[in-house]
C-alpha cells in the first residue's frame, strides 16, 4: 500500500502544462505529420518514376516477340469438325453384350 500512497503524492510534484503549451505542441506535432507525410509522398512519387524511366530506357528491345499476349482471331475453319476421328476401342468394362449382326442384304431392283 505504502508504494501506491508515494505514487499518488508524486503527482503532487509533476509540472503539468498549461492550455496555451498544450495546443502549441499539438500545432507542432499535427504540422511535423503533414510536413512529413508530404516529403515522404514527394520522395516516394520521384523514386517511383525515376526507376519506371530506368527500366524504359534499359529494357532490350526485341525485333520480334516470343509470345503474344494478345490471342488470335479464330477463323471459321478453327471450329470445323468435318476431320475429327472419334474411334473407340471397347473395353471388358464398358463393351456392350455381343449381339450376332445380320448381314444386309441388297435391295431387289
């Protein structure tokens, strides 16, 4: 108890400030944040685009592109199906029973 009696009497000797020095450190804490937040901004926005103009003027320019990023207009023989093979081979699995065929017979003229 002794230690939160001597605690309390030491706010008897602390200096607190006045109303007039509290709003003079709160002009100068708020201006250094703005003046602050303002540099770091100029600095950030410079830096950025030096090095976007580095890279510009460093980057190789290649006569001509490896890959396209733009795809190609398909034409109306890309969706053609006429030549598609679609053959199966029948498994044990999925082989229908044996039927016997009947062979056609040709029409009678």
């Amino acid at each position: 108890m002794s230690f939160l009696q001597e605690s309390i009497k030491e706010f008897d000797h602390v200096v607190w400030p006045t109303s007039a020095e509290t709003k003079k450190y709160f002009n100068i804490v708020v201006s250094m944040i703005v003046i602050l937040t303002v540099l770091l901004f100029v600095v950030g926005t410079l830096l950025s685009t030096g090095l976007f103009t580095l890279k510009k003027q460093i980057q190789p320019i290649s006569p001509t592109p490896t890959t396209s990023s733009t795809p190609t207009p398909s034409t109306p023989q890309d969706l053609k199906l006429d030549n598609l093979n679609l053959e199966t081979t029948p498994t044990s699995d999925t082989a229908p029973a044996a039927t016997p065929a009947t062979p056609a017979t040709p029409a009678q003229k």
